[in-house]
C-alpha cells in the first residue's frame, strides 16, 4: 500500500529525467505526453512503491516535483483479545 505520491506541476518540467533515475523504488517514468514546452513531464508507473521519500523533489532543478507522505493507512496495532465483562459486571460497574 503506497504511503506517499508526488504532485507534479506539468508546465515547469522539461523532462531531464532526473526524478525519474532518482527515485529509490522506481515509482515514476517519462510520460508521452507533451507539456506546452515540448517535454514529457513524469507520471507514476507504480503508485504503490511510492513511500512520499521526496528525493524526486530535491533532485528536480526546475521544482516541478515533490513528494510527499500520505495518511498511514495500516490498521493500528489490536491489543491482546480480552474478556468483556458479563452485562452484569458491567451494570454494576455503572451503578457504583
Ligand atoms: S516521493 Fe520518493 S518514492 Fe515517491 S516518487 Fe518521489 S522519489 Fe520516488
Ligand atoms: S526532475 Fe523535474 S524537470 Fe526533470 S523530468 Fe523530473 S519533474 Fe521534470
């Protein structure tokens, strides 16, 4: 499950790659698509290798990436099974 993804401003890119080789899980790629500069800004191939790490951004000359984290999305740790208490218990426990 990805913990992160990358906003990309499409216009100031002018698709050097460098976000693309950088990217430590190999989340990004070249798009065809053209930008109004004539270049192909990236795009995510593998959305889900992305952990928000923003080395694509502090490799980008042009700041037209970055990275950032997402909300974690693992269910929180569940504690040990424990008994309920029987609804008497309970009411008395209310009652004192
Ligand atoms: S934030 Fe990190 S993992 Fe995600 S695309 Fe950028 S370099 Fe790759
Ligand atoms: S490093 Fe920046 S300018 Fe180079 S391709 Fe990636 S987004 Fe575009």
């Amino acid at each position: 499950m990805a913990r992160g993804s990358v906003a990309v401003t499409t216009e100031r890119c002018k698709g050097c790659g460098f976000c693309v080789e950088f990217c430590p899980t190999h989340v990004l790629a070249l798009s065809s698509a053209f930008n109004r500069k004539g270049y192909h800004p990236p795009h995510m191939i593998e959305p889900d290798k992305c952990s928000g790490c923003n080395l694509c951004g502090m490799y980008c000359p042009d700041f037209a990436i970055f990275g950032f984290k997402t909300a974690e999305t693992k269910p929180a740790a569940i504690p040990a099974a424990t008994e309920a208490p029987a609804p008497s218990e309970a009411m008395e426990a209310k009652e004192v």
